[in-house]
C-alpha cells in the first residue's frame, strides 16, 4: 500500500495529465469503488459501468480536488453520487415499464443472489449473517443503504460518512441509528437464533 | 432514564463514536439490562458480519477499459466552468440558489417599495407647490414661474426690482429703469404707484361633484360667471368610460374681471368637494410701462413724419417718407393691440374650471391593480438595470476569470 505522501504525489501529477499516476491510483482504488457500487445496486454490470464512470469523472475533476479532504473520501463521494443517480435513473425507467409482467426491483435482485448464493429461500435459512443482511439491505431506501455499508462494510467514522454524504453528524448520527434499526426488524429471527441471551428468545424491546 | 434513550446510544456504541460521559452511563446501564444487551449483541453482529463479507472481485477487465476510456481534460473555459457547476452537491448550489431567489426577492420588495414611496413623495411636492401658489395670491406681487409662452424670466426678475423702487413713493425722477434706454421718457415722467401696478391673475379650480351632477354643476358654473360679468372662453363636456362605469367630466376657460375673481372662486368652489385650487398673480407693470414708452416714441415718430411728409418737394421723397409712415404706423397698431391684451389679461382674469364625478378622478388606494401594477414596474425596473448593467458585469465577468485562472495556474505550479 502506498504511503500518504506517496498518494499526494500521485494526484498531483494525475492531475498534471500523468495517465501513468492515474493509474495507480485506480489501481489503488478500483477494487473500493467497485465494491461499494456493488453493494449499492446490486448488479454486477451496472457497478462496472458506475465504477467506469466514477474514475473517469475523477479524471476529469482531478484538477479541482483541492486536497481539503481525504482522496479516498473525496472519490467515493462520487462513488456514492454516480450510484444513486444510476438508481433514481432506473426508478424512473421502471415507472414506465408497469405493465411488464416482472416487477423490477425483484428480478435483478433474485438473480443476484442465485448468482452468488443460491436461492433466496435457503439464502435465509443457511446464509451467513452478513449475506441476510445484505439481502435485507436490498430492500431499503438508498439513502438507508448506503449509510450502513459506509459504516460497516467501509469502515468509516462518522465524521468521513459526513463527509462523503454531505451531511451533518447529528444526522450520520440519527439516520444510522434509524436505518440498523430497521435491518434488525427486517431480518428473520432465526438469524439471531444463536445469539439470544434470553431463554424465550425475545428480542425486540421498544 | 428509560430503555429507550439507551437504545438510541447503542447505534453509536457499537461503532465507538459515543462521548466518553454516554458511553459510561450507557455501560452501567447495560449491565443490568438484559433488553439493551440484547439489541447491542444483534447490532454489534450485523455489524461485524458486514465487516467480514469478502470483497467482490471487479471485472478483470474494469481497470483496462477505464484507462482506455480516459480522455484528455477539456481546457475550455466555460467546460470547466460547467463542470465546476455539475460538481456542486445540492449543499452547495442549494444555498446559491436561495441567495439569487433572495436578491430577487430582494429587488422585487424593494423596487415595490421604492415605486409606492416614489408615489407618496411626489404628492408632497404637489401639495407643497399648491401652498407655494396660495402664498403668490396673498402677497399679489409674487412673479410665477415661467409658463410656456410667457415673457422669460429675466424680465419678470425686473419687475421684481422694480417693485421696491416703486414702493418708494414719488420721488424717484431719474431716467432709466430697468428697461430699454427709451422706455426713459416714460418712466421719469410717471413713477408707478401700488395701484397702478399691472397684474395678470389666474386660477385654476377642480371640484368633484356627485356621480351624475356634472351636467348641472356645469350649467351652475356658467351662470357664476356670467354673474360676475365674465364670459366662457371655451367649455367641454366629456363622457369617458372608466372600467365599465362611465364617467364625466367638465372643462371651461372663462374669463372674469379681475376684481371678481375671488369672489366667483369662492362660487364654483361652491359647486362641490374642491380638490384643488391655484390662484397665480404675475406682474407684468414693466413690459407694460415698457412698451407704453415705445408706444409714445413711435407716435412721435408718426407726427415728425407727418411735417416731413409736408415739406417733401419731390415725389421721390414724398414716396421714402411715405413708405417710412406705414412702417411706423404698422408698428404702432400692433404695439397698440399688445397693449389692449395687457390691459385685457389685467382687466380679466383667466380661470380654468374642471368638475369630474365623485369617484372617477381616484382609485381606491390599495387595489390589487396598483400592487400588480407596482411589481410589474418593478420588475420592469429590473430588466433595465440587468440590461444596462450587462456590459459592465461581462466586462467584470472577464477579468475576474482571467485572475481565477492566473491564481489557479500559479497555485498548482
């Protein structure tokens, strides 16, 4: 992994126009972007095509990053930007396809998970936690989604979530707090089965 | 504290993003509730399944069609402007947008206002003028301003000077006056006293009178003036349609003797609710003395032609004399016509009547039109001052990218 310093110096020069500086820093961060457009859609094509688009919008606006913030911050802002565009895009495309016999937030959806796992019912059943939860997340607003796999799947502090997300940290706070809380009621019992301190298994105080 | 506050901590608790102070008052809560145990162990399970799922592999060949894909920056000035434009998150061109609705805002309220207290304003003036005139009655020696047609205002200032030297009683036997060097003849032979000073008044009336009432109002004010032995120079009733109502109006120009325009004011002012009335009062004693002057010298003129004229031997002669005499008497006429307007216009005083119906002459105040009506100068105002302003601002405009793109160029090298 390259040092901080290294990165500097890499932006400086990609944004110079040294393709060959880009390219490590794609190198570097291709792998992240990919995955959390994946993770975001849910479709293997369409992050290929966010992820294209994300670094070649950062080319373009490489001259413009004024290092205020963190470059990995900054790229997945765009990360995330690029992916909820491609999201509302495809809300509307489906708007005018009602009268298609498929109801399109399953198919691609269903077809996901067969790729990756099988099928969704034993998904529930034999499935790691992480791979129910992902399932659960699929169903949520974006604005949900993307908030917990910042957190848990990136790894990052609220203060960086409030950055990427332009938003304040009360509201990393809350909406964190809102959107987990809906996973957990989402998710099947079962997979807390294991888990349960309480002898008649409940769980779920208000 | 309920379980409920805690629940709301846990969230937070799991990713270590808690204040010391919470985090500690959190914990001794958990150990003695098991519900809140419950919930952080699901939370902090979510979470570190999430942690643990493996990284999807990109496609192999993501990295090869990015870089194949990546185009040379676009340089131009407006693509970065644009994209500089498309960048902005809705944070920050939310904020914009406000401030331009703003400043819009802004102009539109203040130009509404400026244009009412415009409005209010120039009321004041025309009511201060009014008081103005009333004070020119009263002293009857105050010289109006220019009207069009009138003598300028270097002689009124004139009879101006004169008026104290008059004042002064008899004993002024010097020759000049202000006037022309001829008008001496007269003017040491007779020094003009208060009475003798020769003054045009004029008024103006408008009364409103009650919906239907200007035909009678008319007729009634035609009567006052020949009541006071005055005359009706011209008179016009007119029938306009204001909104779907029609609506009447009346006009005249009489003329009255000076010495009862007061009194036939007082008549007509009568008729209805007066919304205005002027008097005005010019002193035009020098032209009148002045031209009185020539008056006499063309005279003597005539008679000095006239004994020329009797001892001319030759037909020759008798012609240039005679040619001479009509000339001089030609002059003589007109001055003579000059002198019987002055003595008419001092004589009879010009008074201009105008009777409208109750209603017709103002709107109500605050209608919604005068609102809309106030906007749409406004806004009107507005597009001017863009217009107007847009040379300047793209000139401005310029320099400003040219030092953005000098201080940009000199920060990155």
């Amino acid at each position: 992994m390259l040092a901080l310093s290294d990165e500097e110096g890499l932006i400086n020069k990609a944004s110079k126009g040294d393709a060959a500086a880009f390219e490590a820093l794609v190198t570097k961060y291709d792998k992240g972007v990919y995955n959390l457009a994946f993770r975001l859609v849910s479709d293997r094509d369409d992050a290929m095509d966010i992820a294209q688009e994300v670094f070649l919008k950062a080319y373009q606006a490489l001259p413009r990053f004024r290092g205020d913030s963190r470059f990995s911050t900054w790229i997945y802002r765009v990360c995330v930007n690029a992916s909820l565009d491609h999201l509302r895009r495809k809300q509307k495309m489906a708007s005018y396809s009602l009268d298609e016999p498929l109801s399109f937030k399953e198919s691609p959806v269903t077809r996901e998970i067969e790729d990756e796992s099988g099928s969704v019912e034993d998904s529930v059943e034999t499935k790691s936690l992480g791979q129910a939860v992902l399932a659960v997340l699929r169903d949520l607003e974006p604005q949900h989604r993307v908030i917990i796999l910042l957190s848990d799947v990136k790894g990052y502090s609220y203060q960086e979530i409030a950055d990427i997300l332009g938003l304040c940290m009360g509201t990393v706070k809350s909406r964190l707090h809102r959107s987990r809380n809906m996973v957990r009621k989402l998710l099947p019992p079962e997979q807390f089965g294991t888990l349960s301190v309480k002898p008649d298994g409940r769980r779920d105080p208000r | 504290m309920s379980c409920q506050v805690y629940e709301e901590m846990l969230s937070a608790y799991v990713d270590g993003e808690l204040p010391p102070l919470d985090r500690q008052a959190l914990e001794e809560h958990l150990a003695t509730c098991d519900t809140c145990g419950q919930v952080l162990l699901e939370l902090r399970s979510m979470k570190m399944a999430l942690q643990s799922l493996p990284e999807v592999e990109p496609p192999a060949g993501l990295h090869a069609t990015i870089m194949r894909n990546l185009k040379p920056r676009s340089q131009g000035l407006f693509a970065g402007l644009a994209g500089r434009l498309s960048g902005w998150t809705p944070r920050q061109w939310v904020p914009a947008v406000a401030a331009a609705m703003a400043f819009v805002l802004f102009l539109s309220v203040g130009g509404t206002y400026w244009y009412w207290s415009g409005r209010s304003s120039s009321g004041n003036l025309l009511s201060g003028m009014t008081k103005d005139q009333a004070a020119g009655q009263k002293t009857n020696l105050t010289t109006r301003g220019a009207q069009p047609g009138e003598p300028s205002s270097s002689a009124q200032f004139e009879g101006a000077a004169t008026a104290p030297r008059a004042k002064s009683g008899g004993d002024a036997g010097s020759g000049g006056t202000a006037g022309s060097g001829v008008s001496g003849l007269a003017a040491g032979g007779a020094v003009l006293q208060d009475a003798d000073r020769k003054i045009v008044r004029r008024a103006q009336v408008a009364a409103e009178v009650r919906r239907g009432g200007v035909k009678q109002a008319a007729d009634e004010a035609i009567g006052i003036v020949k009541a006071n032995f005055g005359y009706v120079e011209s008179s016009s009733i007119v029938q306009s349609e204001q909104g779907q109502k029609e609506a009447a109006s009346f006009y005249m120009v009489a003329r009255v003797p000076e010495e009862n325009l007061d009194k036939t004011i007082e008549g007509l002012a009568a008729l209805g609710r007066t919304t205005r009335q002027d008097t005005s009062a010019q002193d035009i004693t020098d032209q009148y003395v002045d031209l009185d002057a020539r008056l006499r010298n063309k005279e003597n003129e005539e008679q000095r032609l006239l004994q020329i004229m009797g001892q001319a031997k030759t037909v020759g002669e008798l012609l240039q004399v005679e040619g001479e005499l009509s000339r001089v008497r030609g002059d003589i006429e007109s001055m003579k016509a000059q002198m019987q307007r002055y003595d008419k216009s001092v004589a009879l005083s010009s008074l201009s009547l105008n009777i409208t119906e109750e209603g017709a002459t103002k709107r109500p105040p605050s209608s919604w039109h005068d609102v809309w009506q106030a906007f749409v100068n406004a806004w009107r105002a507005l597009l001017l001052f863009v217009a107007k302003i847009a040379p300047t601002m793209i000139v401005l405009a310029a320099i400003a990218v040219a030092v953005a793109l000098v201080l940009r160029k000199r920060r990155t090298a």
